[in-house]
C-alpha cells in the first residue's frame, strides 16, 4: 500500500509546473485548510491541500462512500460571449473539435485545444448558460497549470470574433461522492433535477452559484463556481453536513486514476493526440469530418489508418505500484511504451495505472512486463476503468 508521502510526492508532482520561480498564490480558502489541519504543498503555482489529518486513503474511501469537498479554486474559469450562441459556439469551435453549436442551453460538455500536429493544448469543460446580465453565453474551466497560456490563446485567436472574460473573481468547489445529490438537494432542492453534464445557476444556502453536475472522481457529484467572497462561507456550509469531509488533492489524484480520467501533463499533453488518448469520443461526427479545427488533418488520418500507439488501462500482478515514466515491455523484453500514471487504487485494493503501448498490444488481458529499479514486474491490459463509474444520468 502506498504511503501518504508516496501519495503526497506524486499529486505534488503531477502538475509539472507546480514549484516554479515566484511567490505562490493561494485560494480563498486557504485559511480554512489550514484550520482543517491540511498538509500543504506546491501545485500548478498555488499553496494547495494534498491532505488532511485522516490521510489519503481514508480521503479516498470516504469520497467513494460518502461525499467529499475539494477546493479546486486554482482552476481557471472563463465566460465567452458573442452576440449569439451560434456565434460564440462558432469561435470556439475553431480552437477545439468538440461540437459546441448542438451544446443545449444547460448542458455541458468535455473538450480541448488541438495544436496543428493534433496534439492537447489543454483539456476542459465547456457549458451554456443563459442569464439576464450575460445573456446565452459558454463557461469555461480550463487547467491552473495551463490558464494563463489557454487565456493567451483565446485572445489571439478569438478577440475579434468573441467577449473574453477571465473569472479571476469566482472560486471552485467540488462536492463527489454517492452523498453529494442527497446533500446539495437539502441546500438548494433545485439541484435534485440535474442529470450528469447538466449546468445551472443555483442558490446554495442563500448564496448565489453556477453549479454543474460533473466532478473528477467517477462519482456522483456537482462543481460549483462561487464568488471568491463568498467561498469560505459555503465550505463551511457544506462541511457542516454529516456526509461531506474535506478532500485533499492526493485523494483527487487517486480517485481520478481509478476512473480512468486523463490528468493534463501526465496523460495527455502536445505529445499525444485525442485519438491515441483513446478520447475520440469526445468528438462528433460533424467535427470529424468537416474538420475545421488545428490538427483536424492529423486525427482525420489517423481516425482512417489507425495509431501506433493507445492508452490503455494497465493492472501490475501484486501489490507494487508502477509510477509515471515507468517503460513498458512485451513479453520478449522490447519496450513498447511507457506508464503515464499510476499508483495504489484504495477502492480496489490493488496497484492501478495508465500508459501508452503499441496498438498491437492494446487488447485486454495482452501480458506486459514494467521495467521498475531494473526488475521485470508482471502487468496485464485491462479495461478502464479500474472503479465503476456512478454519474447519476436520469
């Protein structure tokens, strides 16, 4: 079993450039973590909680059981605005291939920048929101380790065609857990009617949000933007419910893994491309073959010729985690790829990870060996994710 410094060097870590020059920001709630008794650390340039005194793992359980309360306010939040859907949808479906032109007003969907090789700028959440002072615009939450150079390239690509805001103003909460819907509906009975990937505004306790069904964790959960002044308020609010803990972000690490979704820097980056990241889901029909974006030549031929290379879910036998940048080999010792994430799976009990392998050894049940410290470890392909996904969809 991974120990809590393994847990808290490897989420401290996973940012990239998390312990960069200069002074570190904090979040809104800074304060409380510390009243909470929060380990800190350095992540994506902010001073940020990777656990509290019960630890990862029982951080982990506690989201699987109950529910969980994250500060995800290092995360950048930006509204676009046009003088129609139609046209905001328009410019940003020149940056990104997802199709935000059939986005319903109150729905949400996943995305990411392309570059024109194909390869992922960044990955984010996109919704459609309507309301009398913005009128029928998208909200964006993009990466913290990313915003400032995503901001960038919105406004070089996008000032002439759209209404760029950064909501440096507003703070992000994530409520997860099989508790979360039971727990949000006792402070604001509205959230009962929300499906997974719905969007809407809120009042939480008296206090007014943009609230989407959606989270990180494979959960049932909502994240929730709210006004940097207001942040500790609700916190407090929200821990003040039986059910909900604090979560730190070796918990969010570890949680993520073993539902199988991709973490920025480690999983997908301007190396791979949504087709090798086994992402093409996210793209219609209409984007795939109208193109129209950066790289939409690059996926189109792969989407036609296939990849070299997949990422796929990788179980080690035993209990020894294989970390990132660990290499993967075939059974006759060729080295065939490379773990991108991985690490211990509380809710499994068992060694989890992700990685990119030759397409030909992408099938489940395909035997692998991990190169780890100059030993040979046994793995096999398996399917992801490692959790069941619980997203509540009616």
């Amino acid at each position: 079993m991974t120990t809590n410094a393994t847990a808290s060097k490897d989420a401290s870590s996973s940012a990239g450039s998390s312990s960069s020059a200069g002074a570190l920001q904090r979040t809104p709630l800074y304060d409380l973590h510390l009243e909470l008794g929060a380990k800190m650390v350095p992540f994506a340039g902010y001073e940020m909680p990777v656990n509290y005194p019960a630890g990862i793992i029982a951080e982990h359980l506690h989201c699987r059981s109950a529910a969980g309360l994250f500060d995800v306010s290092h995360m950048g939040q930006i509204r676009l605005a046009a003088e129609s859907h139609d046209a905001v949808a328009a410019a940003l479906e020149r940056l990104c291939p997802s199709d935000f032109l059939g986005l319903q007003p109150g729905r949400q969907r996943y995305s990411f920048f392309t570059d024109n090789q194909g390869g992922i700028l960044d990955d984010l959440m996109v919704s459609r929101l309507q309301d009398v002072k913005h009128g029928d615009h998208l909200f964006v939450v993009v990466n913290a380790a990313c915003k400032a150079q995503d901001l960038s390239h919105l406004q070089a690509n996008l000032n002439h065609r759209c209404e760029i805001t950064e909501l440096a103003d507003r703070a992000l909460l994530a409520l997860q857990g099989p508790a979360a819907g039971e727990v949000l509906a006792r402070l604001a009975p509205d959230s009962a009617a929300m499906t997974f990937m719905t969007a809407r505004v809120l009042t939480i306790a008296g206090i007014d949000c943009f609230v989407t069904r959606s989270g990180y964790t494979g959960e049932d959960g909502f994240e929730i933007s709210v006004s940097n002044a207001a942040a500790a308020d609700l916190a407090r609010r929200l821990l003040a419910e039986s059910e909900v803990k604090p979560i730190g972000l070796g918990a969010r690490d570890s949680l993520r893994l073993e539902a199988g979704l991709c973490l920025y820097g480690n999983d997908i980056t301007p190396q791979t491309t949504p087709v090798e990241a086994d992402l093409s889901w996210a793209i219609s029909k209409r984007r795939r073959e109208q193109g129209g974006f950066p790289g939409s030549g690059v996926l189109q031929r792969q989407w036609k010729d296939g990849v070299a290379r997949k990422r796929v879910g990788i179980q080690p036998d035993g209990k020894a985690p294989a970390r990132a940048h660990t290499e993967i080999a075939d059974e006759a010792g060729q080295v065939i790829g490379e773990i991108t994430s991985g690490g211990f799976g509380p809710s499994v009990n068992a060694p989890v990870a992700m990685g990119y392998v030759a397409a030909s050894h992408v099938t489940p049940g395909t035997r692998l060996n991990l190169l780890v410290r100059g030993k040979s470890l046994p793995a096999s392909v398996v399917a992801l994710p490692f959790a069941p996904h619980r997203y509540r969809r009616a």
